[in-house]
C-alpha cells in the first residue's frame, strides 16, 4: 500500500476470554474496558493508561436467558452507569462496577429498541444527566429521554418515515438510518430533511452461518457532521444542513465498523481493515483481520475484535508515515500528510516538523530533476544551503565547522548519488545550487534552530545551534566563489568586486589559481587588501605569461584600476609599464584620476608632468586634460601644452614637402594634409581661448615658419592687432580669418575699432612686395591707418589727396565692398567715408550704405522718442509733486508709527509716495516702502 499509518498490536492474550465466545461489541471508560460477548457475557477488564494488555477483571451473563449479546455498549462515566443493548432489544443500565442491573427508576420502558446512541452534545440539558436517543424496533419514532443518576425522564418524541435502524446524535440534529433512506431529524423544531437512499447489503454471518442484513453505520465525526454508509459502497460524511463537507470515501462492500482518526479513515470488513485519507480519499493500507466485528474509537483509542481476542490499531509515527510516502516520491501526499497534523500536534512541535518534512521533500524533488518545485520547499523550509553544498566534495572551506543534519535528510553521500548518474542532471543541480547560495546569502543564515526528530511518535528535541553569521557567510561565498569558477559564470567577478564577500582568501586562490581564473583571482586579492599581488597577476596575464580568456579588456581594467588606487608607491611602479604598452591608454591612470588627490605631494600634477616628459604623447594628453577638462589656471601648463601643440605642428612640417610655388601649407593632399589640419586646428583653438600662456615664448618658438595664422594670433594676443590683421590680409591672404579675428573681440567698442583697422589694412598695401613666405614685414605692421585711434576718433591722414586714390587703385574693391557690406554695423559712417577714394561706385556700396542710413535714422528717432518719453516723465512727477506738496501731512500726539508703532514726539517725519508717514529712523530705504514694499526708481 502507499503508507503503513497502523500497526495491529493484541490487547488480550490467547485464553484471556473464552476462544470460542466471540466479542460483538466494546466499550471504554478511563481504565476500564467492556466486552459484550456472542454468548451473552458481559467481560469487565483493566487497562491502565500507557499499558499494552488488558487484564480480565469480572464477567457477568446476560440478565435474562437467551437474551443474546450485548450488540451495542455505552458508559455514562459520569453516572456511574454503562447502557447496554441486548440482542432481544432491551436497553438495559448496568453498574459499570459490578456489571449487574442498576437500580435506576423507569428503565423498563427501554424496550423494543433497534439502536441507541448518547448525545455528547446535547442542547440545554443539566448537569449529572445523560440525553439519551432511542431507536424504536417496531415504530416509526426515535425517543429522547433524559439518564439521571436514579432515574430515566421522557423528553420528546420524534416521528420517521420509516421504521429507524441506527441513530447518532449531535446538539439538537438526529441522524436516522432507517429501512431504504436517511434522514436528518430536528429536535427542537421536529423538522425531518431527507439525505439519500440506503442500499441494504448481505453478509454471511459467521457466528451463526446464515445470511443477514449488515448494520448501516450512522456515526457522529465532529460537530453536527455524520459518518454514514452510503449507496454504491461509499462512506458519505453529511453535515446538519444536509451537504458534505468532505468528498466520500469508497471503503468497499460490507463494512461492518468504522472509525475516524484524523487524517485516515478505517472500515473493518469482513477480510481485511482498510485505512483511506481524507486528504486526498485514496486507500493507503490494508490489514488482514479475519472475523472482525467491531471496530471503534474509544476516549481517542482505536480498538477492534475478532474472535474472542481484542486489538490496537496504534499509529505508526507520522515521521515514518511521511518517511514512507517520501521514499516512494509521492511529495504532494507527505506534505498534505504533514499539514494535517497542524490539528492534531502542538505549535512547538508542528512547526519545526513541517519545516523538515519540506526539506526532505525539496531533496526528492531534487533528485527528480524538478528544479522549481524544489527551490520552493527549501525557500519554505528555510534549510541551510550549506546542506545542498556538502554535496559536493571540497566545496566548502577546511574551516568550515557545518555538519550534517542527524538525522540525515536525504540518503545520498554526494552530487553523483544524487543526480543518479545523470551529467545533465548534475550539471543542472551545480546551477541550482549556485543560485540557492546566491539568493542565501542575500537573505541571511536561516533563524531557526534545525530539529531533529527522537523516536517514533517522541517529541522533537532542538540540535546544536548553527554557527554564527561569520563563519556561515564564509562557507557560502567560498562554495559561491568555487562554484561560479568551475562553472565560467560572469557573477564571479560582481561578487568578488561587491565589497562584502567574506570568501576564504587561501582555499578560494588555490581553487581559482588551479582553474586558471588569474583575474578573478587579482580581485580576491584585492578584496583582501593585497593590491600588489593582484596586480602582479594581471600583468603577467596581459604580457602573455598566464592564459586567462575572462577578461578580453584586462589591460583597460588594470589601468582603470590604477586610476582609483590610492597606494602611490604603486601607481608609480606600474605606471611605466602601462605607458610603454600604450601612451594614448596609460594616460588614463592620471587623466581618469580623482581630483581629490590634486593636494597630494607624490602624485600632483606637477609630479605627473615630469615623469611623462619621455613619453610626449601621454604628456600632451595630461595638459590637455590639466588645461581643457580641469580649467587648470596655471601658466606653466598653458604654456607648456601650447609648446607641445606647436612642436606638433613644426614636426609635421618638417616631413612635409611644400608645393612647387611655395605657397601656404594650409592644404595639402592625402593624410599628411589631414593630420597638419588637425595639429594646427588644436594649436589655434588653443591659442584663441586661453590668455595664460606666454605669448612672446611662443612667437619666438615659431621663428621663420610659414604658420601665418598662428602668428596673427600671438601677435594680437601681445596688443599687436594692427600687426595681426596685416598678417592675415597682406600674408597668408586670408580675409575671412581676419573677419573672424574681428568679432571674436567681445567689447562692442574695441570690436569696432579692429575692424577699422582691418579696412586700413584692405586699403593701404604693403610697402613692398609681399609673399606668404615673408611674414616679418607683415609683423613690422603697427597697423596705422584709417579707423578710430587709442581715444576713439579716426585718422584721416593716410587717405587725403591724389595718393590714396593711387592705393585704391591697387586694392581690392570687391574684397572692400564685402567686408563693408557684411560688418556694416560695426563701421561708423562718416569714417568710411571719408576713406574710401572718390572714385568709387555707389551702387558698390549700396548695401553698406542703406544699413548706415537706416541705422543713423533709427538713432536720431530713438532718441525723438526718449527724448519726449523724459519730457512727459518730466511733467508727470512735476503734477505729482505739487499734489503731494498741496496736501498737509496731519500728526497729533496720537499719530502712530506704522513700522515700530510709536508716537511721533516731535515734527520729524519720512513720507513716502504711497501716503505711508514713519519715524526717520524707521524709513531706512528711501526707495523701498517699509508699509507695501514698493520700489520707487530714483
């Protein structure tokens, strides 16, 4: 069968009653046991509580001859009385001491009864009573009289359909079985439900060997809740509104006796004792018990006859029970099992047991392959991962001082048992077992004591307390750590890096050092504070030493990792080696470095600047991060990153040959031409933006090169601009720059006058032939000319007469008319005027001529109209004045301050527009009213 829930153990020994006088019927009060025998005796017999046999005390005949068996016994315990039905249907009250008649009044109406029962829980009845129902033989009524002590009282009648046959009884509901059907009887209101139909079975009846109708059983289970025989071999449970709680048990046919002990159900035919669940209704044992008669649960003990020997029925321990359900892999059964015993078991001994049985069960599933089902009942069961991990050899540290549950939860040694021989399945448990570590050790050693179950049926005594969080975090991040190595998985190096990994340091390197996983092996070290030995590691990995693919971009992460390392000693040491793998990436361990260590001695930036002076591209990257990211304002590195920039520019000159006519490099073809581009863009933009470096250092450092842009710019930064715009225009013809040279000055004023200037420049040419390869002559250029001078005015002086129209001549005039036409806001008028030579076309200069008179008829009007707006402003506050002054300002020795309130003490006030009179010394902003906050402009 599914479970052995039951054990048959003999209460009586062979010769203690008489062999061949079997027992039809039983009954218990405390120590004492009734047997109501075929012949018709009457046994009394000791069993003492906890005791294994019975002992026979008295017996006694039946009172009247051939009156047959007692077929059915009930003790009233508190009357001193045992009620006993004899086969001629006499219910007779018999002294539970002596077994003879008890003198009690009224006793000779109980005749003539097919089945009694007592009410255990009758409704509105005294104390020292017993309500008794009665079953009439031959009329179709169930009585209900009151046992005293003396005497037996008439309650009530209630009628039946039909003829009763067995009756139990709960509260005010009577359940009757009665010739073809049940019913539900009332007594209180004598309302009578019908249940279902009753089928009558046949028997051979082995104490007589003839055939006879088996007895329906009616038993009462719980409150207001019935056990009955039902059609088609059922056993039916009816509550007393007619319905069923529970779904039926199919028990079989001739069930002579039942009785319930939650969670089985057991029914006593005519071979064989059956025990079904009422879990899940299957029949999980079968007893061979040939000849029974009776079987009963009596004050909680399941007693059953056969012959002239009497039984136990004694519960198998439910450890053993789940153990067998277990062990057959029936999980679901042993769980429901072990959640039934909630009712039965106390709170301190439920919860412990029920935690266990699910992680029995979480290692059946386990070793089923049901990965999920499992996970849940270890979740539930709050098992200690640790016992999932001793399954696999050596994965748990030589410190570690876990032992196994005792008993053992599962019967295999390791993984290998465990998967069966399976390698998907084991490889599948490696994972599963990663992952239940992983999600432990966020939620934290389990907070109950494991349990370990004593005995059969015996209490549960608590073991050993785990060891403490300590030693149970380094066992399961040192299992972690293994495991994600064997396996490759990437979470290694999250938890390795997390910052609380508490792995052990010599069992885990071993472990990792033997697998190869020499970076994660660096971030063990480094979690321990051992930055020099991960380091060495990694070099020896990424200079091809030691092979260890996990990590493609360990050279980046090295040099990452040196950014944030704050052992200086260090970062010099390997600085060196990160630089000569590669400049443009070892930069990165001071650009990628933390400001706040700017203030420190050994690795400042001056310190920095040094030791890269021989590896001239990390240098450059630095300044550049010193100068364009850090906005570092310090000469010397302006200056020095300018330098750089312009070595740069010349070292790229100096491999590249100039064309033919020997014009600018400004162009050039292919990817030389690109990178010179480049280089000097970076040299000009920084020259534009920054004002710290050292102008003259670098104008000498240009020297006779043909960077004409370049030395514009130095020449402007020095105050030259007269120099810097002939330098533009006259040598590296470039009159768009010098635009832009123009207006990128921000002061509106000085913006117009560089602009003059450059006009002076289009206009005058140079004094003698200029090439683009001559930019001294351009640079000797002081910039005199027309366009306003140091004060402001213009000098017309380069323009008059007969030779400025000779210079004309020889400039440019469209390249002029575009410049004035495009900055037409940035010229004065009349000064261009006067400049530009008299033979000049108007219609040239339209466009620079309608923007002057537009913006000179805009100004005259603008100043009409502010002109009148201050006239009227004028007026208006004249008006207001004379108001004010018209009105006398009234103080009286009552007149309050409204800021401190005061009294004025004498004439001296401060009045403000909006009426508000305060103390002088209360009116501390003139412009400000203290009263209402209003601004008054001055």
């Amino acid at each position: 069968m599914s479970v052995r829930a039951f054990s048959l153990v003999p209460v009586t020994e062979r010769g203690d009653l008489p062999p061949a006088d079997a027992v039809v019927s039983l009954e218990r009060s405390g120590e004492r046991l009734y047997a109501g025998a075929a012949s018709g005796m009457l046994h009394r017999l000791a069993m003492p509580e906890g005791a294994a046999r019975a002992r026979l005390v008295c017996s006694r005949p039946a009172p009247i001859p051939h009156a047959g068996p007692a077929t059915c016994l009930r003790a009233a315990s508190a009357l001193g009385h045992l009620l006993a039905l004899w086969a001629d249907g006499c219910l007779r009250v018999v002294d539970m001491e002596a077994l003879g008649d008890a003198a009690v009044s009224g006793a000779a109406r109980l005749r003539g009864v097919a089945a009694f029962c007592l009410n255990e829980n009758p409704v509105g009845t005294e104390a020292f009573c017993v309500q008794l129902c009665v079953a009439a033989m031959k009329r179709k009524v169930v009585q209900i009289y009151l046992v005293r002590g003396d005497r037996i009282q008439p309650l009530r009648d209630l009628a039946t359909p039909e003829l009763p046959v067995a009756v139990a009884a709960d509260g005010a509901f009577v359940c009757v079985a009665m010739t073809t059907r049940y019913v539900m009887l009332n007594s209180s209101t004598g309302a009578c439900q019908e249940l279902f139909p009753r089928e009558q079975e046949e028997e051979e009846d082995e104490t007589e060997g003839s055939g006879r109708t088996t007895a329906p059983i009616v038993k009462r289970i719980a409150k207001e809740e019935f056990l009955l025989t039902g059609p088609g071999s059922l056993g039916m449970f009816v509550t007393s509104e007619g319905v069923s709680r529970r779904a039926p048990v199919r028990w079989g046919d001739g069930v002579r006796g039942a009785a319930l002990a939650p969670p089985y159900l057991l029914a006593l035919g005519a071979q064989l004792l059956t025990v079904h669940s009422l879990l899940d209704q299957q029949l999980k044992q079968s007893i061979p018990f040939t000849g029974g008669h009776c079987l009963d649960s009596l004050e909680g003990k399941l007693l059953a006859c056969a012959g002239g020997r009497l039984y136990a029925l004694e519960p198998c321990s439910l450890e053993s029970q789940v153990g067998d359900l277990l062990a057959g892999g029936r999980v679901d059964q042993a769980l429901e099992l072990a959640r039934a015993s909630r009712h039965t078991l106390p709170r301190e001994r439920y919860a412990p047991l029920y935690e266990r049985v699910k992680q029995q069960a979480g290692f059946v599933e386990l070793a089923l392959g049901r990965l999920p089902e499992a996970t849940e009942l270890f979740r539930s069961g709050r098992l200690d991962v640790r016992e999932l991990a001793s399954l696999v050899p050596d994965l748990l540290p030589p410190s570690s001082s876990f032992s196994r549950a005792h008993p053992p939860l599962h019967p295999h040694a390791d993984l290998t048992t465990l998967a069966g021989g399976r390698p998907h399945l084991a490889t599948s448990i490696r994972r599963f077992l990663a992952s239940r570590l992983a999600e432990a050790r966020t939620a934290g050693p389990p907070d109950s004591r494991a349990v370990v179950l004593v005995g059969g049926g015996g209490g549960a005594l608590p073991s050993p307390p785990p060891p403490g969080p300590p030693s149970w975090r380094e066992d399961v991040d040192t299992a972690l750590v293994k495991l994600y190595a064997e396996e490759g998985d990437e979470r290694l190096f999250d938890l390795l890096a997390g910052g609380d990994c508490a792995a052990h340091l010599q069992d885990s390197a071993a472990h990792l050092e033997r697998l190869g996983r020499y970076f994660a092996l660096g971030l063990l070290y480094h979690h321990h504070q051992q930055d020099d030995v991960a380091l060495q590691y990694w070099v020896r990995v990424v200079d091809g030493e030691l092979s260890d693919a996990s990590r493609p971009d360990l050279f980046s992460f090295i040099i990452d990792f040196l950014s944030y390392c704050p052992n200086a000693k260090l970062v010099w040491r390997h600085s060196a080696w990160a630089l000569k793998r590669s400049e443009e990436t070892g930069v990165h361990i001071f650009t990628k470095r933390p400001w706040r260590e700017e203030g420190s001695k050994e690795l400042c930036a001056d310190e920095v600047v040094r030791f890269l002076g021989q590896f001239p591209r990390a240098l450059m990257a630095f300044l550049e991060h010193l100068v364009l990211e850090r906005r570092v304002q310090e000469e010397r590195h302006h200056t020095h990153l300018a330098t750089l920039y312009l070595e740069d520019v010349l070292d790229i000159l100096c491999n590249h040959q100039p064309d033919d006519h020997g014009g600018s490099p400004g162009v050039t073809a292919g990817s030389q031409g690109a990178k010179l581009a480049a280089a000097r863009a970076k040299l000009q933009l920084m020259l534009q933006e920054s004002e710290l470096y050292r102008a003259e250092f670098l104008l000498g450092k240009l020297g006779a090169s043909p960077l004409l842009a370049e030395r514009a710019l130095l020449q402007g930064r020095l105050g030259d601009h007269g120099g810097a715009l002939h330098t533009l225009v006259h040598g590296a013809h470039d009159l768009p720059a010098a635009r832009r040279y123009c207006s990128r000055h921000p002061d509106p004023a000085q913006r117009r006058r560089l602009f003059h200037l450059l006009l002076s420049a289009c206009l005058v040419p140079p004094a003698g032939p200029c090439q683009s390869n001559g930019p001294e002559r351009g640079a000797a250029r002081n910039g005199t000319g027309a366009g306003p001078d140091d004060d402001g005015a213009y000098d017309d002086s380069a323009f008059d007469g007969h030779d400025g129209v000779r210079r004309a001549d020889e400039t440019d005039a469209v390249a002029v008319a575009d410049l004035l036409n495009g900055e037409a806001p940035e010229f004065e008028a009349s000064a261009v005027l006067a400049t530009l030579p008299e033979g000049w076309s108007a219609g040239l200069l339209a466009p620079f001529l309608r923007t002057a008179l537009r913006g000179s008829l805009h100004a005259r009007r603008t100043a009409q109209a502010q002109r009148g707006l201050a006239c009227a402003q004028n007026l208006a506050l004249r008006r207001e004045k004379a108001s004010l002054c018209r009105r006398p300002v009234v103080l009286t020795e009552r007149t309050i301050c409204p800021m401190c309130q005061g009294v004025f003490s004498e004439p001296e006030f401060a009045r403000y527009p909006s009426g508000a009179v305060v103390h002088p010394a209360c009116a501390r902003q003139r412009s400000v009213c203290p009263i209402t906050g209003h601004v008054y402009s001055p």
